[in-house]
C-alpha cells in the first residue's frame, strides 16, 4: 500500500504559478505511475497529468499542455505539479493518485489523496 499526502495548494491570481507536490510513504514509491487529477463544484473528476515509474514519459490533458509539468523524484518519493500561467478555470480540488500498472486518463488508480485546494483569482 501507499499513502498520499498533497501540499502546496493556495490563492493565487490568474496569470500566477503554484508548485503542488504529493509526498508517498512506503519504500516501493518508483513501482507506481502517479498521476494528477482535479475536481470542480458540480464538475466531475478531471485527469490533468500522468507520469510513467520512471519519470521518462508523461501524459497531460489537452487545457493544460504548454502551462503544467508534472515530475517527480523517486529517491524522495515525490511528484510534483508545476502550475503556470493559471486561469480562473484552473479552480479545483487537486488529487494526487498512484497505480503500479494503471498509467491512463481514466480514474481506475488504486491509491489517492486527500487533495488542495487551487483557487485562481481573475
């Protein structure tokens, strides 16, 4: 098993940047695709990043390509999201998730979370 524990969540104005990190207990933490995903008022859960066990390969929904960037250090059992250039519609609940065999868009990751808070101020 693994527990995920985000951080780095906040107010931010549009146009701004955040840096949310996910930190991964247990000592198997490169074993697990991890992955981002987010979740407005009334909206369902939305993919926004992936990265593969090695950090070699990454995945991004299409309204964040150019602006996030997701990586991660597996000697500090840690993924990041580098959040540029945000937009009021960026306004979520951030989830961070882990799989050892899932690496897709869908919601199927074993392991999840308890989410931050983004807001972006127009």
């Amino acid at each position: 098993q693994v527990q995920l524990v985000e951080s780095g969540g906040g107010l931010v104005q549009a146009g701004g940047s955040l840096r949310l990190s996910c930190a991964a207990s247990g000592r198997t933490f490169r074993n697990y695709v991890m992955a981002w995903f987010r979740q407005s008022p009334g909206k369902e859960r939305e993919f926004v990043a992936a990265i593969s066990r090695s950090g070699s390969n990454t995945k991004y929904v299409g309204s964040v390509k150019g602006r996030f960037t997701i990586s991660r250090d597996n000697d500090k059992n840690t993924v990041y999201l580098q959040m540029n250039s945000l937009k009021p519609e960026d306004t979520a609940v951030y989830y961070c998730a882990a799989d050892q065999t899932y690496y897709g868009l869908s919601d199927n990751y074993d392991y999840w979370g308890q989410g931050t808070q983004v807001t972006v101020s127009s």
